[in-house]
C-alpha cells in the first residue's frame, strides 16, 4: 500500500486492486444511481436520461447544429441521432438543413419542446435534493469531476498518440 492512501501500490507483484477500491466503479455506480434517481421524474415528460440533457442543452441554447450539440454532450453522431430521431417523432424538435451549408443540420425546439422546459423545472432540484449534498458540495463535486474528466482525455489523447 502507499503511504496514507486507501489503494493499494500495484506496482508490487501479485498485488491486484479491489472493485470497490477503483475510482472508476465508484463514478460507474454513481452514475447508475443518478440514472435510476432520474428515471421516474423523467418518464412523465417523455424523456429518457440522454434525451434529456439534449433538451436541457436546448433549453440553454436553441437551434443547435448537430456536431455542436454532440460536442456540448459529449456524444457522436452514432449515438446522437437516435436521440434526436425520438425526439422529432415526440414532436419536440425539428430538424433542418443549413441554408449556408447543407451539410449542416440545425436542431430547433418544437413549441411542444420549449413548453416542456416548465414541466421540467423541479426535476435539477429533486436530483440535487435526492443526493442529500449542499449547494457548496454540489459545486464542489461537479468541479473536481469536470477537472478529473479533463485529465482523463488529455491522458487518453497522450496514450492514443504513444508509439505501440
């Protein structure tokens, strides 16, 4: 083990980490559990977790392109297309070709879309209520898990780069 920490030092032969000591699994679980936290709160709205933060990215900023509403979320286009599909068939969004640049499809709120954002208001606070965690904790939190995602794709982007 190294000194004062909780994980053990891998670098010794033989020695293999517990599930329940990775960081990873920790995130893994967490993440689950907010999934099944949003899931009864969403399924009145119609919504699934992904679609919502699509909607919610909306909310913030209507009519979007595609590959900037991948690149705010996270996701590619093989994953985000079938949440935008769903969601124009729920009649929440449109979605149209650039004038400028036909290559370019612009998301647009539907009026059905921009009156759901009122249904959704107390789902972020029921959430934030559900983890039992302040306002300082919360930010405090999401901080250090924005930070730690930044590190881990300037670390994968370096190993993707590494010679084999």
């Amino acid at each position: 083990m190294k000194s004062g920490s909780a994980i053990p030092d891998n670098d010794q032969a033989g020695e293999t980490i517990r599930l329940d000591q990775m960081l990873c699994f920790a995130l893994y679980g967490a993440a689950h559990a907010f999934s099944r936290a949003y899931k009864p709160l969403l399924e009145p709205l119609g919504l699934t977790y992904p679609q919502y933060l699509v909607m919610i990215s909306l909310w913030e900023k209507d009519g979007q392109p595609v590959k900037g509403l991948g690149e705010a979320l996270g996701l590619d286009s093989g994953t985000l297309s079938p949440l935008l599909k769903r969601l124009e068939q729920a009649g929440l969004v449109t979605r149209t070709r650039a004038r400028s640049d036909e290559r370019q499809v612009n998301i647009t709120l539907t009026q059905k879309g921009r009156a759901l954002e009122a249904d959704a208001a107390g789902v972020t606070s029921a959430i934030a209520g559900a983890t039992g965690c302040g306002l300082d904790e919360i930010v405090s939190l999401r901080d250090r898990l924005q930070d730690l995602r930044l590190r881990l794709v300037e670390a994968g982007e370096r190993l993707d780069s590494a010679p084999a």
